[in-house]
C-alpha cells in the first residue's frame, strides 16, 4: 500500500510512476494525500478512456492536471495545475524490448 510505501518518505516526492496492472485508479484512491505532495505522477493508463478519465478525475480533485504529451504511449502524465504547459511537450518514442509483449 502507498502507506507502508511512504512510512519513511518525506512530505514531498518528486516522481512517482504507478503501474499495478489495472488498479492504478483505486491504489489512487487510498494515497495519504494529507501526508504528501508529489511533483509530478506518471500513470498506466493503457488507452482506456474510460479508465483514463476516472484516473484523471481523481486526481484533479487532488490539484493536478494531465500533461498533453506526444507519443505518450500507455502512460499519462500529471503535475499540479500550477505547472501545467500549454503546448504539448514532445516526448520520443520508447522502443521495448523483444519480450515486453510491447509494453
């Protein structure tokens, strides 16, 4: 859990990446957002729009926005409303290895 994760954490964090197959959104709904600021999220979406819209709308209640990002690929990206850019910000293609089934 994000709790057990952040026990010994400051209350800033700069980056966290979240990828659980699937929960992203719900492992969402339990962050201690009263114990901690993060920078900036980037978040396993896989192209859902559904599931990347709830994702979204969570974490605009918490003040942050997605990031318009180019060649985005299976992850959105969020920072706090204050830091979002206007103009996409242009981010090359991963390449994957052979047997990350491509992601």
């Amino acid at each position: 859990s994000f709790v057990t994760l952040l026990q010994d954490a400051p209350r800033f964090v700069n980056l966290i990446s979240l990828d659980v197959e699937g929960a992203e959104a719900d492992a969402l709904e339990t962050f201690p957002w009263e114990k901690h600021d993060v920078g900036a999220w980037i978040i396993e979406t896989n192209n859902h729009e559904k599931y990347r819209n709830r994702i979204a709308d969570i974490l605009a209640r918490h003040g942050y926005s997605r990031l318009a990002v180019t060649h985005r690929g299976v992850d959105d990206y969020f920072v706090p409303h204050a830091h979002n850019a206007t103009t996409p910000l242009d981010k090359p293609w991963r390449v994957h290895p052979w047997f990350s089934g491509g992601c």
